[in-house]
C-alpha cells in the first residue's frame, strides 16, 4: 500500500481536544519521517511510519471498533494503550493552579489489564494487520476540586493525564503472543477462578481474558467443572 495514494496530510486535525497523555505518547512514539495527524480512507490517524498506521487511544476501545475494523482490511495498523503501572494523584485547587496534594495512588496497572478494553475488539486480533502495543507507564492524574466530579470522587474531576514515563512495551502481534500472557502454572484445563488465582487478580479480569483469547481462538472450552467452563490452549 503506498499511503500517500490514500493520505492527505492535515496538521492540525483532530488535536484540538487533545490531552496532554496521547500528545505525550504521540512524541514518544514519532521517529524521523513519521507523519501526523493523517487522513487516511476518511479517518484521522495519529501517525504514520513508513506503511504503518499508528493510533493511540487512551481509554475505551469500543469507539475505535469500525475504524479499525475498516482499516485493517487494507492497510496494516498498530493500535497503542498506556496502562499506568504507577499513577500520582495530583489535587488542584478550583482555579486549576494551586496545588493541595500530590500523592501515589496504591493502584498498579499491569499486562493483563489491557483485556478490560480488547473486549470491544477481540475479533480483530487474527486479522494480519492488526497489531497493538501496550505501554506500562508512570504517569500524573490531576483532579480539580470544581465540584462536577463524580460522587465516588466527592466532586473531584479528572482535568487531565501526565506522561512521566514509559517503563516498557509489550507488543502483541499474533494468536501466540496473547498465550504468552497465561501464566505457566495454569493446569492443563481450567477456569476463570483458577486463572484469576494464578494471575493474583479479581475473577471479573481472569473472565475479560478468557472471553476475548476464545474470541481470538487462543483457548477453547472443553469440559465444565461443576457450574464453571473449562478452558484449554486451543490447538
């Protein structure tokens, strides 16, 4: 594919409620030669590396599922998810500027969270143009005391996100790739419970992962146990 028969560059597009995160992220990734903010088949893309489409996305995958699925049939794209493996809460006061508290926030991100959003998308992943990065980050949160956030907040809202860091880069680019991410303990044939056990995280995670490796055929059911489905490695 010769992306300049397709693309029509355009500055400016698409920046225009740009946080500073996916700005971040946009710098950290572009090499030399790489350009931004392209149109490509009607859709904006963050950048282009030789043949290569780049998007970032930041929170849910669900928006991206048809510009994706569009663009996967002709042209190879990587999509890119920062997951904070530490995180800053930084609270400001209401003018946005006055700083009350910056604290670290006892969450820690890790791989296997990236299943939370590939539920949207699981199906895109045997397509050979499809590949995704996951990048475990440092990054700042910063809240406004403005009264508008959430009641789980107390009327903190999320103003923005800060990039300090990336710490690494898992890049996932076949059905084998996925597998790698099953711990190397799991029986033979198990459950959600059992896999939730061996990565040490709570069940609905474990059941987000075993949905979407059945989706994209890297495990198959096989039995139950009692009420529960039992999982192997597909062949």
């Amino acid at each position: 594919m010769n992306s300049a028969d397709s693309a029509v560059s355009s500055p400016h597009i698409g920046t225009l409620h740009e946080r500073s995160l996916h700005a971040a992220l946009k710098d950290w990734y572009e090499q030399p030669g790489d350009r931004r903010e392209v149109k490509v088949d009607g859709y904006v893309i963050d950048l282009i590396h030789d043949d290569t489409l780049i998007e970032i996305q930041t929170r849910s995958f669900a928006p991206l599922r048809t510009k994706l699925a569009k663009l996967t049939r002709t042209h190879p794209v990587r999509l890119v998810h920062p997951i904070a493996a530490e995180r800053w809460i930084v609270k400001l006061a209401e003018d946005g500027e006055t700083l009350i508290e910056r604290r670290k926030s006892p969450r820690r991100g890790r791989i296997e969270h990236i299943f939370l959003e590939l539920v949207s998308i699981p199906h895109l992943v045997e397509r050979a143009n499809f590949s995704l990065d996951v990048l475990l980050t440092q990054e700042e949160e910063i809240r406004v005391r403005d009264g508008k956030g959430s009641w789980r907040r107390k009327g903190w809202s999320i103003r923005d996100r800060r990039l300090l860091d990336v710490v690494q880069r898992v890049t996932l680019s076949t059905i084998e790739d996925y597998r790698t991410l099953l711990p190397s303990d799991l029986p033979v044939s198990f459950t959600t419970r059992d896999l939730a056990h061996a990565i040490e995280h709570p069940i609905y995670i474990a059941q987000k992962m075993a949905y979407c490796l059945r989706k994209m055929n890297a495990i198959e059911v096989v039995g139950k146990q009692g009420n529960s489905i039992l999982y192997s490695l597909s062949d």
